[in-house]
C-alpha cells in the first residue's frame, strides 16, 4: 500500500465523536497500519525526572504534561505531541496514568494522520482524499505523469503535516506557565520551525505571532 492509499482509505465508520470534535479510535487505525505495513512501528518516548525515575510525558510548567510518540511505516518515522487533557480539551494539571495512557494513543493516532491515515478527519473533512483515477480522456489528451502526480500527493501530505505540527506548537503555548519555557520550546523545534518558515510561511506566521504575543504578556506580568 502506498501514501496516496492512505490518504484516500475510508476510516469514517471508525470516528468517535466528543464535544463536537472527531477523533480515529487508534485501535482501528494501528490496526490499518499493520494492513498497509506489517512491519509499522510506534515507540512512546520517556523522560528522565530529577530523581532519575522515568516517565512517558514531557512535564511542562505547572504541572501539565505533553507525550510524544514516534511512527513509522514504510521505513519512513514521523513524530507528533500532544497534551496530556481531560474531556473539555484543557491540559490536566498532574495526569494521573489512565489520563496519560489515554493521551498516548490519541498521539499515536494523531501520528498515524501524519502518514496520510485518516488524515481528512484533523483537517475537518468528512470524506476521506479520494485516489487519482484514470477518467477516460479524448485522444489528444496526454495522460498525467506519474511522478508529478506522486509529487502532489507528496506536498499534499507535507502541508497536511506542517499543519499538524503548527497546531501542535500552538497547543504547547496555551499550557506553558513561564517565558523560559517558550523560549526553550522554540529552541527545541528549531529545525522544523525554520522548515515552516521556508516552505510555508503562512503557518509559520501564525506562530510566531502566537509565541510573541505569550511571550509579551509574560514580559508585562513580570514587570507589575
């Protein structure tokens, strides 16, 4: 199976609905995953704590917690983060271990939309991207290169991506507490922020926007 079948795979009868979003169970999409590569992978990274104990969550200031968990499929690794939240969506101030299981794997979903599955639900779509297919064409009509066809569904995919990543980063400045902790978080995701700024800068815009405007009301608390 390749990214432009994932893209257009049907998972709509899989999609769990709450508080009027979507979500992909992540049992049925690890289980499309393995369909599509019997040799896909996802890998939960931990972290070391001052005690030198480990723990499968990022602690963020304040309490809160961010996981991080790595696909891959097709030898390809992608890696998303999400909030450790609670059912309206807001970041959970010491997740207790069902709370961090949870997010995990709707991290790990949300890495498999990274790699085309069920990637229509994230943009807010209700039908999945439908393949290429061949309509029957008059004579003088060349048919589609491949390759520039394989290449746009390669951008489609990047920007999808690149989209995620930036809700991420946005995600992120809503529950961090100092402007240390922005600035380390920038400084984290440096080189996909400049791949942001580069290839597309309508998403970078947005936030950089966002981390200075956070950035500037810490300033002004700081200086009250």
């Amino acid at each position: 199976m390749t990214i432009s079948k994932l893209l257009a795979l049907d998972v709509s009868k899989h999609v769990e609905k709450k508080n009027n979003l979507s979500y992909l169970s992540w049992s049925h999409a690890w289980a499309e995953a393995l369909k599509a590569d019997p040799l896909a992978t996802f890998h939960v990274e931990t972290f070391e704590r001052a005690d030198g104990t480990t723990i499968p969550y990022m602690e963020v200031n304040g309490g809160t917690g961010m996981v991080w968990v790595r696909v891959t499929i097709f030898g390809k690794e992608m890696t998303c983060f999400l909030p450790v939240m609670d059912h309206r969506n807001k970041p959970i101030p010491n997740p207790d271990s069902f709370q961090v299981n949870t997010a995990i794997m709707r991290c790990m979903a949300k890495a498999l939309a990274l790699h085309g599955l069920g990637l229509n639900i994230y943009a807010g779509e209700d039908l999945p991207m439908a393949e290429d297919e061949e309509e029957p064409k008059k004579e003088e009509t060349k048919k589609e290169d491949p390759v520039v066809k394989a290449a746009a569904v390669h951008s489609e995919l990047d920007r999808a991506s690149a989209e995620l990543f930036a809700d991420g980063m946005v995600e992120f400045v809503l529950i961090c507490k100092t402007e240390a902790g922005l600035k380390s978080y920038w400084k984290a995701n440096q080189t996909k922020i400049d791949d942001l700024k580069s290839n597309h800068p309508d998403l970078f815009t947005r936030v950089r926007d966002v981390f200075s405007e956070m950035k500037a009301k810490f300033k002004e608390n700081a200086s009250e």
